[in-house]
C-alpha cells in the first residue's frame, strides 16, 4: 500500500528533479522572487545599517558625475518629472543646510546663475536676444537681469 505522502503525489502535478511541483524552473524563494516594494524595503535596512556601520561608500560629485553619465548611456536612468525633480531638490538643499555643507553664493554668483538661468530658459537667447512677443512665451518668474538683481538685493538683507 503507498504511503500518505506518495498518494498526495498523486493527481497532483508532476515534480521536476529539485522537488518541487509545477515550478517549471522558478523559484519562490529568494531576493529576486520578491516583489519590488519587498526588496527595497530590505535594501534600505542594507544602506541603512552601512552608514551606521561607516562602512557606506560615500560618491564624491566626481564619481556621482560618471554614474550618472554611465546610466543616461546605457538608458537606464531615471528620468524625473519637474515635481520629482523639484521634491528632490527640495530635500537636498534642507539636508546640505541642516548639514552646514549648503553652498552659500555670493551676489557675482547668484548675478551670474540668474543670468545662466535665463540664457538657458530662451533657447540661448541672454541679453539683448530677441523675444517673440506673444504673452504665451512669457518669461516665468522674470528675466535673468530681474534675478540677478534679485540675487544681488537678498545677500544685501544678510
């Protein structure tokens, strides 16, 4: 007479030569099995517990620099939307102030960014360029002269 376990193998489906039944090759175990939200839950207590440790690799702007170019090369970088974008820099700016490693401009700087700004805004375009002169085309948040002077007032209220 067979056994409980060899009736229970019967009707069921067949097992493949590592025992399992119906798999046809995968697994349900293990960090690739799980689902994406899972994984980075653990990585996160990885990175996490790295940089208690002090073992975490720290990217200088260098390395940074080249896997951000290594990753928009091979396609596989994220391409943020203008709210991600705008969130993320939102939270650096709080952590590099609240770290006292916040960059703090001169006024020949935020003169020289303001003017950057607005170059890079009009199609290359700086001062003096032409402008169309349809309202739809106007200039959000002022032109790179207003926020040169801008720059330069509010290091003046320092």
């Amino acid at each position: 007479m067979a056994s409980g376990r060899d009736s229970d193998r019967q009707g069921s489906e067949k097992e493949d030569k590592s025992g399992r039944a119906g798999e046809q090759g995968t697994s349900k175990r293990g960090f690739a099995s799980m689902d994406e939200d899972k994984q980075r839950e653990i990585a996160s207590k990885g990175g996490k517990a790295a940089h208690e440790k002090g073992t975490a690799h720290e990217f200088d702007s260098e390395e940074a620099r080249e896997a951000g170019k290594a990753a928009h090369e091979k396609g596989t970088a994220h391409e943020f939307s203008s709210d991600e974008a705008r969130e993320a820099g939102r939270k650096g700016g709080h952590a590099a102030h609240e770290k006292g490693t916040a960059h703090e401009f001169s006024s020949e700087e935020a003169r020289e960014a303001g003017r950057k700004g607005g170059e890079s805004s009009h199609g290359g375009q700086g001062r003096g360029g032409s402008h169309r002169s349809d309202s739809s085309s106007s200039t959000r948040g002022g032109t790179s002269e207003q926020h040169a002077k801008a720059g330069s007032q509010s290091h003046k209220n320092k």
